[in-house]
C-alpha cells in the first residue's frame, strides 16, 4: 500500500473558482503534511506546510488535515491561469514520499 | 546561495550505455533524495541518504546506485541503461526536523534523460 494517495486528475476549472485537491495516507503516526506546487518542465516548490489536524491558511490557500479520516486537502480560492500546475501532497517523515500530482488548468 | 544543482540538464543514452548523474547542495542540508517523473506522473523516490555513508533504497531502486560520501553530493549511478529509465530526475534535499520529520526540500531543476 503506498503512503499517501492523490487523485491524478486532471482538473480544469474557469478563473474565479475553488479548486479542491484531496490526498489520503496510510499510517496514522504521521502528523506532519506538505503541499509542493509544480510548474512545467521545473522542479517541485513547497506551497503549504502543515502539522497534525486542522487548517492553515496562506493568502488564497487553505490547508486542510482530517487525522481521523487520515484525508489531507487543498483549496485554492479564486483561482487564476497563473495557478495552473501540478500539485503534490507529501508525507513529512524523513523519506518525504509524494502523491501521484493533481495537473490543475485554470482556464482565462 | 545555488541550492540544489543537478548536472547534466538533458542526456541521450543508448541502450546498455552507463552514465552517472550529478547532484550537490550547497545548504548543508543532511537529508538528499533521487526522484524520477515519468511523463504525467509524480515523483517517485529512486533513493535517499539521511547523511554522508549512509544511503537507503526508495520505492523504485533497481537500476540504479548511489553513494554519499560527502555531505555536499549525492550522485546516482545508471549502469546498463534501459529505455524504461527514460524519465526527468530530480535531486532535492532538506534539513532534518524534529522526531524523524522534515522540513522545506529544495529540488533540482532536473535531469531529462532519453534512452534509445
């Protein structure tokens, strides 16, 4: 079973939408969870960081841990074509494993 | 400061040919990973080294070798190159946090290599 799954997509969405991104994980000890944004032909950059259940929120981003359903989340409010990327969820243990990527398009 | 550099950015193997990629951190960082992203894939860890001398394998090792000598470089070795290693690599590295967890990785900008 791999430690955390994403659902591949692909989503496209008009300017002005939420887009909601959705990851599951395996083992309950984990506690700590990433979201890296990827542009085309460039390597992975941290977008949000977060530690146990609740949420974080960084400007039009919102980071969400359901520990009891072992769900992590992703929200982008009022998306723009500059949002269009892949994006991939991440355990935070020491071996960093990665989601399969969600390729967001933000159509104008 | 540079981060994380990978050499070459793009390489033409043939079948059965050897090469090594290169990957250096200038950040002392003691965590360093090799990824491979095959077209509409995520990343897909090759191997890892928590500190110099020590290595571990990943999800997808076969095919590959690393070492870690220092704390600066962590190359991956292909030997008998196969089309099925046609892929983008990446090297990231990070600094270890508390209770076995990681902070920020910085990655490479990518090695794309073809086998034919």
């Amino acid at each position: 079973q791999k430690e955390v799954e994403q659902d591949p997509g692909p989503l496209s969405v008009p300017e002005g939408a939420i887009v909601s991104l959705n990851c599951t994980y395996s083992n309950s000890a984990f506690q700590y969870f990433m979201w890296y944004r990827q542009y085309s032909r460039k390597g992975p950059e941290l977008l949000m960081y977060t530690y146990s259940s609740g949420n974080k929120e960084d400007g039009r981003f919102t980071a969400q841990v359901d520990k009891s359903s072992k769900y992590i989340s992703l929200f982008i409010r009022d998306s723009q074509p500059s949002d269009s990327a892949t994006y991939l969820c991440a355990i935070n243990d020491y071996k960093l494993s990665f989601g399969a990527g969600t390729t967001v398009t933000v159509r104008a | 400061n540079a981060g994380v550099t990978q050499t070459p950015k793009f390489r033409i193997l043939k079948i059965g040919q050897s090469m090594t990629l290169q990957c250096t951190q200038d950040m002392n960082h003691n965590y360093m990973y090799w990824y491979r992203q095959d077209p509409g894939m995520g990343l897909k860890l090759i191997y890892y080294s928590v500190g110099a001398g020590i290595t571990d394998k990943g999800e997808v090792p076969n095919g590959y070798n690393v070492s870690r000598s220092t704390t600066e470089d962590f190359p991956l070795r292909l030997e008998l190159a196969a089309p099925s290693q046609t892929s983008v690599y990446f090297c990231a590295s990070s600094y270890p946090g508390t209770g076995g967890t990681n902070t920020e990785a910085f990655f490479g900008q990518g090695t794309r290599l073809t086998v034919v």
